[in-house]
C-alpha cells in the first residue's frame, strides 16, 4: 500500500496536466470557431452594406431583432457587428486560411441571390502579404477583442502582427496591449542607442539585447510636478519602485526585479545601482541609472563600472555579462554614439516620458491612482 501511496503525487500531476492541456486545446478550438465566425460574419455584412443591397441603419435593426430572437444574446451589438465588417475587410486579402472551410457568409448568401465578392476589391487597399503557420496559430489565439484594438490603433500589416505575436507569446492581457499599442512599442523597439555590435561578440545575443530595450519608456504612471519641470531622481525611482509591475510591463517579457539600490562593496566602499533586473532570456543581469536631465557621456564611466562590479561580484558562471541601461530625460544622438566609442561593456542609453508630458487628450484616459491598484 505504502509504494501504491507514493505514487500518487506522480499520478496527480500527470492527470492535471492532462486536464489542463485539454481545457487549452478547448479554449483554443473555441477562439479558432469564433473567429472564424465573426469574418463570415463580416464577409456577408461587408458584401451586403457595400454594394447597397441594404438600406441606412440595417446593420442596428438586424442586430436588434437577433436580440429579440436569442434572447441573452452577446457580441452582437450593432457596434460589434460593425466591427465584424472591419475584421473581414482588413484580413481578407491575408488569409486563405478561412477558406478552407465552407464560409459562414457563403451559408448564408445561398439562402439569397448570388453575391460577387471580389467587387470588394475596389473599395479595399491590398495587402500583399503573408502568414507563415506559426503565425496563423499566433492569430487564432487570441481574443476578438485584442484584434480589435490592434486593427483600430495600427495601420501596417507588419505592425499587426508585431502585437498579434507580442499578444499570444506573452498573453498579454487587453489592458496590456492597450498600453503597448499607446507607448508605440512597435516603433520603438529595437531602435535604443547602443553599443551592442561591439561590445556583445554573439550575433544572436546582440539581436536579443537590441529587442529586449526600447528607445523611449511611457512612464504615464508617473505624475510628478516638480520646479524645474523634471523630476527628481530618487523621487523618481522611488515612484518606479511604488508602481514595479507596471514598469516591468514596459521593459517587456522575460524582465525580474532584483532590487533598487542594489548595494556592492568595492574596496571597502559602497556603491549602489539604481534598479537591478536580471533578463531571462538574455540570461543577463540589467543595471539601470537614472538620470533626471539630457544625457551626460561621464554616466558611461559611471555604468561602466557597475557593470565591472556586477560581472565580479554578483553575476554566476553560467550567466552572460551585465548590461547597463542609462535611462535620462533626453539625450542627443552623435553625443551618445561619441560617448560609447571605444566602450567594452553592453550598455545602451534609453529616454523616459512622465504623465504630466502627455499630450492633453490623453492625460484624462489615464486610471487615477486608486483605479490602477485594483487592475493590478
């Protein structure tokens, strides 16, 4: 009995994880059939609304009577639908992948005079592109409603599925994306001043670091009034360190905080880093300093010998040399590419943007304080 006994916690953990692969693989399935839904349902309203064949208001009138109809009905508001409409449009010249199966629109229109879909054409741009497999697994895995805050707030089919990949590896959730899509990731990413190519010999592990780093961070959690219109650094860190989760949601995936005034001794003196991360992907330990003005190349000395400090004392055997990023208010470009000449040690300097530098519309959008704990 005793041996049977041990046993179990083997047999637990295998049925769990049984169960928990089949409820993914049924979560998956049933956000694959709703997509594929709702473009039917966009191919048969598009055709429809585009060619005139219905009259002004039709798409609220047949979304109010399918209320009446089902009663208990959901994501069927006439907005809904209309936005149904957008995601067949903006998609249909990307994916032969729906027709592989009979289309919704194509059940539908058999009931009715034959329709030709390809006028849609004149009033569509196209989009020459697309998808590899992984891609199209990407794209069925996330919601309606992630798709649809990257269709109304992007306008490339790169960009798209930029966030289409960002979102299923790293399961964003809506207000994730959200802030992503507002702090411009896309445009940002991989663009931070660097000197990477020579101070990291592992072409792979170059390309990581450049994308794990962003040009500029949206601190729009941060409201800071202060004089002289910039922030103090330890007030600002100190608000960083308040709002941690959302700060580790503008450096992206893979991000660990360590601490901030991380301590080392050096020669019987103390010395401390700022904020202290350790990436797992770039397997790397991450040092930021923060700067409350433009961009001074003395703070390179200053990073350069954290990032010695930090290879010596605190990183292990197995792990990759410290990186250093210099996060200031601004900075200018051929000051920093002078400064970073002839350095050895990764580092990159990056700029940050507070809630009170934000344009006027977007300052009310913002959750006030008491609001951003509770989604947190």
């Amino acid at each position: 009995m005793s041996e049977i006994l041990k046993n179990y916690p083997e047999a637990i953990q295998a049925i769990k994880s049984a169960i928990l692969k089949s409820r993914y693989r049924a979560a998956a399935m049933a956000n694959r059939e709703l997509l594929s839904l709702y473009y039917g349902i966009g191919e048969y309203i598009s055709v429809s609304s585009r060619k005139g064949t219905w009259g002004t208001n039709a798409i609220e009138v047949i979304s109010d009577k399918l209320q009446k109809e089902l009663p208990g009905l959901r994501g069927f508001s006439a907005t809904n639908m209309k936005n149904m409409r957008i995601f067949f449009e903006a998609w249909v010249d990307v994916f032969s992948v729906f027709t592989n199966r009979p289309s919704v629109a194509a059940e539908m229109t058999m009931q009715y005079n034959s329709i030709d879909i390809q006028t849609l054409t004149l009033i569509r741009q196209p989009i020459a592109a697309e998808l590899t497999s992984e891609q199209i697994e990407q794209f069925f895995s996330i919601g309606f409603t992630h798709h649809r805050e990257i269709l109304f707030k992007t306008k490339s089919f790169e960009e798209r599925i930029f966030y289409i990949e960002r979102c299923a590896l790293e399961f964003w959730s809506k207000e994730t994306l959200r802030y992503h899509l507002k702090s411009q990731l896309f445009t940002k990413q991989g663009k931070l001043l660097n000197n990477f190519q020579t101070a990291i010999s592992d072409k792979d592990l170059q390309q990581k670091a450049l994308l794990s780093f962003k040009d500029e961070y949206l601190l729009d959690y941060i409201n800071i009034e202060s004089p002289d219109e910039e922030p103090d650094e330890r007030v600002l860190e100190s608000e960083i360190v308040h709002n941690i989760r959302k700060f580790i949601m503008s450096l992206g995936r893979n991000f660990s905080f360590i601490g901030n005034q991380y301590r080392m001794m050096v020669d019987e003196k103390e010395y401390f880093v700022d904020l202290l991360f350790y990436n797992r992907q770039l397997q790397s330990l991450v040092a930021f300093d923060l700067k409350r003005g433009d961009f001074k190349p003395e703070y390179l000395g200053k990073m350069n010998f954290y990032l010695s400090a930090l290879d010596d004392l605190v990183r292990l055997p197995h792990e990759n040399h410290s990186i250093g990023i210099i996060l200031c208010k601004s900075k200018k470009q051929k000051t920093v590419e002078y400064a970073f000449r002839d350095t050895t040690k990764p580092m990159g300097v990056a700029t940050f943007k507070t809630a009170s530098e934000l344009p006027p519309e977007y300052r009310n959008v913002l959750p006030d304080a008491e609001k951003l704990k509770e989604l947190l």
